[in-house]
C-alpha cells in the first residue's frame, strides 16, 4: 500500500462517459501494480466491464449490487433495492477499511442517494471512513452538494450530443 495521499473524486453530469473513466483510472492504477475495488450499484445486469475486468485480476475487483432490470421508483425503492445497496456498501466499506486496496470505486452511488436506496448520511459516513492513503472515486449522474462539498476533485460530464437522441441503443463493447 502507498503512503501518498488518497483523495475523493467524484464524476457526475448528465454526459456519458462516468463509469468509462472510473475504469480508465482502476485500469492505469493495474499497469503499476495497484488493486482497485469497484462497487457498482444498482447495476445487476451483464456489462462488458464484467469480463474485462477478469483481465487485470488480481489488479481489479468488481461487485455488482443491483438487480437485473431497472429500479421502478414511482412508489420508491423496493426493500429488496434497499438491502443489496447496503449490502454493496457494506462490502465496499470493508475492501477500503482492508488495506488490500488502493483505489475504492462506487459507482452509481449518487444515483442511488437520487433514488434513495442509500441516504446522503450513509455514503458521507462512509467518506468519513477513508484511510488517508486511499483514493475514493464516487460516480453517477445528479451528485448530492453534501458529497461534492466533500470531494477534492469533481468532473462533471455535459452532455452535448449524444446518438441516443437519434435512436441509436446501447452497442455491445461501447455502451454495454
């Protein structure tokens, strides 16, 4: 484990590319021998980031906690969204709190405060936690001013054209 000081990075916006570059970060810190743990949240669908993943192991860890389909939040969250959110974020707080870690990736975290599976007072406790040497990356559209008042670095990903407003879907290896 580093001695160099982690930070808090946040990657939110309506733009696409979020998750993308919480991936291109575990993927340099692979190419110098640091591991990476991704929590990804609300996502229990196959993406390709599942197999590819498998490449830079021991490098890279990822979970997912989220169910197969999309969260109907018309009524709010389901228990059962609620449980595996907290279980996500448990299992996350104990690969940081391990010490086998150097980068602690949530993704779609902010999205799950959004959606309220997670409450802004359960991720902030959580950045409380940080181990001063561990970098802590939080991603999803719609970041709570609660998180980014926390964060050391913020990205904000603005859309400006996107082929989805042209009817093109999610394309394997690209989007999925």
């Amino acid at each position: 484990m580093s001695d160099e000081k982690g930070y808090i990075q946040v990657y939110t916006g309506n733009g696409k590319g979020k998750t993308t570059a919480a991936l291109g970060l575990a993927l340099r810190a692979a190419g110098h021998g640091f591991k990476t743990y991704i929590g990804q949240f609300l996502k229990g669908q196959h993406y390709g980031e599942l197999d590819g993943v498998r490449f830079l192991a021991p490098y890279v860890t990822l979970e997912q906690f989220g169910r197969k389909g999309f969260i109907n939040v018309t009524e709010g969250p389901a228990d059962d969204d609620i449980e595996r959110a907290r279980r996500g974020l448990e299992r996350a707080r104990e690969a940081m709190l391990s010490g086998n870690y150097r980068i602690i990736i949530l993704d779609e975290v902010n999205v799950a405060i959004e959606l309220k599976v997670l409450s802004e007072e359960e991720v902030l406790a959580f950045m409380a936690e940080k181990p001063a040497s561990v970098e802590l990356v939080l991603t999803g559209r719609g970041a709570p001013r609660t998180i980014l008042e926390r964060a050391d670095l913020i990205t904000e990903m603005k859309e400006v054209r996107h082929y989805y407003d042209r009817g093109v879907r999610a394309r394997t290896g690209i989007e999925k």
